[in-house]
C-alpha cells in the first residue's frame, strides 16, 4: 500500500464499516463525513480500498441526489490504472450521475463501457447496477426495445444475486418503461410492489420514488385524489430528507393536480416548483418546470408567452436527446398553441413530427395528443378524411390505456369535427334536419359529452357499445344531464348510424290523433332510432296506444309498402321510470317493453371533476380560478344545459377579458360552499360509488372493481381508506 502505515489502513477499514452502518440507516450525511476521513487516512491513490471508499462516497452523494459531488468523487477513478473490475464500477457510477446531471452522451459511452468491463469480469453482483444505468440512457434516448431488455437483464441478475434492494430498483425501472409506453395500470402494480419491498427494507429514499411515480400513475388514470394522497406522501418524505430534486418533482406533479381540479393554488404550487427547480441544479428537473410553465401560459390564454416556452424548452432538450420525449411531447403541446394561433402549416409539420417520434418509441399517450392536434389542423385544412382517421385513432388509442382527460379532449374535438358548419358530416346533417313536426318541434340538446367523472366515462362507453342489444333503451337523469346527447352516441355508433334519427316529444302529445303521429314517427325512422322525450310525461291513453304499435314480435305499424317497421326506440325520462311504473303513474308492460338496457345518468353535482372540464369545452377564452371555484361549489338544479348557459352569459358580461367571479350570475355567486372540503366532498362519493358497485355485483369485489375501473386492489385500498372494510371486508352473498 506504498508503505503506508497498517493502523492506517485499519482506521480506513473500521471508518467504512460504521459508514456502511449509516448508509443502511438512511443517514448520509454521516456516511459521507466518515468516508471522507477514510479516505484522508488511506493515501495511497491506486489502493483498492481507496477505490472501495469512493464508490460508496459517490453513492452517498447519489443517494442525497447531489450527482456533480459524485461525478467529482469518481473521476479520479477513471484515469488510475486499477482492474478492471473497479473501472467498471466507477463507469457504471459515472453514467448515472452524468445521466442525471442531464449529459446523456457521456452516459451513454459510459455505461456501455461499464457493461463490457464488467462482462468480461464477470462481476454478477455490479453487471445489474450497469444494465440498469444502461437501460436509462436508452430509455432517455427513444431507444425502448434495446432499454427493456437492459433492465430485463438488471432484474434476472439482481433476483440472482438475492439483492433486494437492487431488485426493487430494476422493477421500478421496468415500471418506467411502462409509463413510456402508457401502460399506467401495468405501472402503478409495479410500483406498488416496489413500495412492498422498500417499505420492508426501510429505504425511505427509495419509497418516496414509489410513492411519487406511483401518483404520476393514478394521475393520468384520472384518479386524481389518490394521486394528490400519493404525491403528498412523498412530498414528506423528500422534506424529510431535504431531497431537493424530490421536492422539486413532486411540487410539478401536485401543480398539475391542482390545475387538472381547477384549484385556484395550483399557480402558487407552479412558483414553488420553478423555485425549487432552480435551487436543485438538475437540469432535467429545469426543463420539467419550464414545459410547466408553457402549460400555465397555455390555460391562462397567453398564446405568445406558450409558444415562446415550449419553444425555448426543445431548443434545450434537443441536442441531448433529438429523439427523447421531452422533445416530442413539447412540439404536440407547440403544435396546439400554433393551431390556436392560426398558424397552420407550422402547426401541422410539428404534430406530424410528433406523432412519427411517438409511435417510434411506442408512447401511445403522446401519439394520442399528436393524433388529436393533428386531426384538429387537417380538419382545418380541409383534409377531413386524413382529419376523421386520425382522431378515431386517437380515440381508440385513449381508450385502450384508459387516459380519461386526454379521452375527454379527443371527444370534444371529434364532435367539433362532426358539428362544424360546411364541412360536409353527413350524421350532422341529418341531425340538424328538423324531423318535425311530428309531435312538435323538440330542441336540441347543447350537452356536449365531455366525461372526467370515472362512472361518466363507463355510461358513455357503455352507450357506444349498446348497437350490440338487440332491444329499446330507457335513459334517464335529470333535466340538462345530456340524455339526448347519450341517445344521439347510441344511434351513431351503430352500423346503422346511416338511417333517420326521430325525436318524437311525448310531452305534447294529446289524446287526439295519437295513432298517426305515432305511425309518422316510427315511419320516419324506420330503420334508424326513434326517441321518445319526456317518456314519462305521456299521457295515459297514449301510453296504451304506444304499448298496442310496440308489442307483439314485430312493431304493429306498416310502411307504404305493406312492410312492418320496427325502429330502435330510446327513451328519455326525467325520472326513474320503474319507480314511476310501481307508483301507478306508467304502464308496466310497457316500462318492460321498452327498459331491454337501462342506462342512469347521474347529476352533474355527483360528478365535480365533469364542471372544470365542461367549462373549459364551453368557454372560448379563459375562465379565472375564482370564478371556477365558484362554479365547482354550486349545485347546478339544470345540470350542464345550466352550466353552458352561465358561462356564455359570463363571457359576454367580461367580453375579451377573463371570466372573473364578478361576471357570473347572482345566485352562482351567492352559493356557498359545502361545509366539507374537496378532499370529503369526492370520499363521500366514492364512498356512494364503491357502495352501489358492490351491492349490485353481490359483494364480489373483482366484478365491483371492474365496474367502478379499477385494480382489485385498488378497490381493497379505497375500502381500507374509505372506512368501508368492516362493511364490505367480508365476501357477502346477496345483493341489494
């Protein structure tokens, strides 16, 4: 050891076991000051137990999330002329930090090197470390194929070594990969499993990360309060630690919460995570809040200052990584700001750059937002058939991984598509011939459907799928809940979408001349769909008269040419309409003729997070936070009709500027807030939602689960969470 002196070497050896004592602890800092004295006590540079020391010092400082002290440790390790086994190790080391430290080039030399040398060394116990790191630089990179497999590898030899900890790491990796690719659900049990184990193994460090990638998960599943109980939890432990780049990460994170529920704090959490992005010196982190802050721009309605971030932010991303997601999901949201703009051409070469990088690195979330911008500029521009392929592929594709809040814009901007003036949408047109005067001209819903709420969601995907039922379909709800909007869905998702869809109002229907408007109506839409409004209000002689055309196996009515006709009738009602049979107030046997499928619309004021996202798809210009607030507080007796009334009135009444709480209507303004906080208010109905699941499914919480869209445990964690275990803990054996 160049002649140095053996108690030295001892005190450097007994220094790096007690360090190792706080390194399991969690306490870096004391780790670091007693590595640093060993490594002041053993001299000798090439030794390699000074080697041994800096790699746990650079750990240390990995693990404080300090990677410029780490880098800084480890490059003398670099140029000593020790093993190879050691080099390897200090590589592995450096690519993270460099990583990290937002030098993706160098990581990636790095750590492909690391893999040979240790390969060649076969050092089992390091290769899972380097796979790891390697698995990350390709992942930041777009290369997805080649990453998954690097972190297969790190997983198969981690579990081989027995090393748990290291395992968790690799499967939180894979998990990562999983969110590239848009698989949340996949994502969310991964982390949950990683949380198992580092919760097990003490590692707080570590469980943040789960606590905090796990909420990224439920977030863009739209299960926004478990997210914000995730993110918080995390949040303490990254204070706890003082984990800067936590810190700062997870305030980005609960801004988008609050913004995604409208809370008026989320521009204060936003100047929270820009400040601590700057304190952290992470440049990825930088980069985070600056695409941040384009978004703010973006819903506050400053289109220029939008523009000019996302455009500053792939300026900085690009020469790193010209294929990475920072780059590709930041020109999509460009592209958007330049649609709103006008600028069309720029807008479409963006999307369509967009979409090609997204679909190379298989992230379908983002191929999804390209796909809808870009349907947006064709439509525009007068591809409309390009235009329709891609937002009905976009559909599918929000659909598929379940992503409510991107599913709920591709909606409103396929029936934009669909509802534009003069663009030729046959199904349009026909809706907006007036189909009658059979019965009275009815009037059309203005409900757009534009669906957050989880249970919202189900009912409108149910209806698209309800062509399949050979049979009449009852919706009911309250007056304004969007029961035409669903019977229109229902009709236009059918093969048969091509034929008349007939409202026929059974509110001004009288006693005389019943049998031939009826005929008129099933006649009219033979072949297609016929609603019946206001089912329930239909007197009681023209109920017989409609239970004589519509029983028998085929419907009693003839066409001109002798034939019978036997549309598919909808039922609107503004009431439960089994109640109303029970009550004596509608025939039986002809709830039971018409109820073949039942779909219940519930009341906006049971679906909150449906009033931000409606008053977004409303409004043409910017509604400010406290006018949101409001809107969220009041009870909305005429459900979303009422809602596009008061935001239109309220954009008059502020012209070009922002909607404030002072444009908006007395009794809006007056209303107060419920006593509960959000947080209560949403428990309550999940508590409601989760009550009515099991009920009906007889207590068997894999089929409650599925209905109400989540995990089985995510349904036991919501149980726990809700006080509902005692209740519901226990398989139950009835229903209702």
């Amino acid at each position: 050891m160049g002649g140095h002196s053996v108690t030295a070497q001892k005190e450097a050896k007994r220094l790096l076991l007690s360090a190792d004592a706080e390194r399991a602890a969690d306490r870096f800092d004391e780790a670091i000051e007693k590595l640093e004295r060993a490594l002041s006590s053993e001299g000798a540079l090439e030794s390699p137990l000074v080697a041994e020391i800096r790699l746990r010092l650079a750990e240390c400082h990995r693990r404080r999330n300090d990677h410029a002290a780490s880098l800084a440790v480890l490059q003398p390790l670099l140029t000593f002329p020790l093993e190879d086994e050691w080099h390897g190790r200090a590589l592995a080391l450096s690519a993270r930090a460099a990583f990290y430290l937002g030098d993706i080039p160098r990581a990636h030399e790095w750590a492909l090197q690391s893999v040979e040398l240790l390969k060649k060394e076969q050092n089992l116990a390091e290769l899972d470390v380097a796979f790891q790191i390697l698995g990350n630089v390709l992942q930041n990179l777009g290369q997805t194929k080649e990453a998954e497999l690097a972190f297969q590898r790190a997983v198969v030899l981690a579990e081989l070594m027995d090393a748990r900890s290291r395992a968790a790491s690799c499967r939180g990796s894979i998990a990562g990969l999983h969110v590239s690719r848009s698989d949340y659900a996949a994502a969310a049990e991964e982390f949950r499993l990683c949380q198992a184990i580092n919760t097990d193994l003490g590692h707080r460090s570590q469980l943040a990360r789960d606590y905090m990638n796990l909420a990224i998960c439920l977030f863009h599943l739209g299960e926004l309060p478990d997210a914000q109980e995730s993110a918080e939890r995390a949040l303490q432990l990254f204070q706890g630690m003082d984990d800067k780049r936590g810190l700062g990460l997870t305030a980005i994170l609960l801004t988008r919460i609050a913004a995604r529920q409208g809370r008026a704090e989320a521009r204060s959490l936003l100047d929270q995570a820009v400040e601590l992005a700057a304190a952290s010196g992470f440049r990825k982190l930088r980069l985070m809040a600056l695409e941040e802050r384009g978004e703010e721009a973006h819903r506050r309605g400053d289109l220029p200052e939008a523009e000019r971030l996302f455009r500053n932010l792939i300026s900085l991303a690009r020469p790193e990584a010209p294929d990475g997601d920072a780059v590709y999901e930041t020109r999509a949201k460009l592209a958007r700001v330049l649609l709103e703009r006008g600028d069309l051409l720029e807008a479409e070469r963006l999307s369509t750059l967009s979409l090609e990088a997204a679909r190379k690195a298989a992230d379908r979330r983002v191929l999804g937002c390209a796909l809808t911008v870009l349907a947006e500029v064709q439509w525009e521009l007068g591809h409309r058939e390009s235009a329709a392929a891609r937002i009905e592929e976009a559909r599918g594709i929000f659909r598929e991984i379940k992503t409510p809040f991107e599913l709920a814009e591709a909606e409103a901007v396929a029936e934009k598509l669909a509802a534009e003036p003069g663009q030729g949408a046959a199904e349009m047109d026909r809706a907006e011939a007036d189909p009658a005067a059979i019965g009275g001209a009815p009037s059309r819903e203005a409900t757009a459907l534009v669906a957050v709420d989880p249970r919202f969601r189900q009912i409108v995907e149910t209806a698209r799928n309800l062509w399949q039922l050979d049979g009449h379909v009852v919706i009911q709800g309250e007056t304004g809940t969007g029961k035409e909007a669903i019977a229109r869905l229902i009709h236009e998702s059918a093969p048969t979408s091509g034929e008349p869809f007939v409202i026929l109002n059974c509110a001004a229907l009288g006693a005389d001349g019943t049998d031939d408007v009826l005929a008129n109506a099933f006649r009219e839409a033979a072949g297609g769909s016929l609603l019946l409004d206001e089912v329930d209000k239909m007197p009681a002689a023209v109920q017989e008269r409609l239970l004589w055309a519509v029983s028998g196996e085929h419907a009693r009515i003839e066409g001109a040419a002798g034939e019978r006709v036997r549309p598919r009738i909808l039922c609107a009602a503004g009431v439960n309409l089994r109640q109303l049979s029970e009550a004596g107030g509608f025939l039986p046997e002809l709830y039971h003729r018409l109820a073949g499928f039942v779909l219940e619309i519930p009341p906006l004021r049971e679906r909150p997070t449906d009033i931000a996202a409606l008053t977004e798809h409303f409004a043409r210009g910017v509604v400010a936070p406290d006018a949101l607030e409001l809107l969220r507080c009041y009870a909305w007796p005429g459900n979303a009709r009422e809602l596009k009334n008061v935001v239109t009135s309220a954009e008059f009444m502020a012209g070009p500027a922002a909607v404030n709480a002072a444009h908006l209507p007395t009794w809006v303004r007056s209303s107060q807030k419920p006593s509960e906080t959000l947080p209560e208010h949403v428990g309550d109905l999940e508590r409601r939602l989760i009550r009515d699941a099991l009920q009906a499914t007889g207590g068997n919480k894999v089929q409650a689960a599925k209905r109400l869209g989540v995990s089985r445990k995510g349904l036991i964690d919501r149980l726990k969470r809700l006080g509902l275990w005692d209740e519901f803990g226990r398989p139950r054996t009835g229903g209702r």
